[in-house]
C-alpha cells in the first residue's frame, strides 16, 4: 500500500428512514461528485421532531477522498 494524501469535505445527509439511510445518501452523492472517495466518518447527529414524534434524521459525514498523484 503506497502514502496517499487525502482532503475531507463534510455534507448532511437527511433521511425520515433512519440514520443508515440519512449516512448512504449522504456518500453516495459526495461520491457522484468527488473522484476518489475512500472513507467517511460521522461527526454529528440530530433530528427534527414534529409532533412528539423524530420526523427525519440529518447525519454530518466527513468523506475522505484521495488527492491525485502527480506526475
């Protein structure tokens, strides 16, 4: 495995289903986006409640991706 240099953007992911869900949609529209994505990590969690009830989950993800090589 060679070094790599990463950068990291940070994007709220929103879901009524569940955390799992809110987390998928968020990377998978960083990764239609950015090249190289290669890892994420969740830093924040909250939720909107409507009526007593948690109405949609929005989650905070850090995706990693790998800045290219120079040639």
């Amino acid at each position: 495995m060679s070094d790599h240099v990463y950068r990291v953007t940070e994007v709220v992911g929103s879901s009524s289903v569940g955390y799992d869900d809110a987390i998928r949609k968020a990377v998978s529209r960083a990764a239609a986006t950015i090249r190289n994505c290669e890892w994420f990590e969740v830093v924040h969690t909250r939720g909107h409640v409507v009526d007593g009830s948690v109405a949609h989950i929005q989650v905070t993800v850090k995706v990693g991706f790998r800045v290219d090589d120079e040639d």
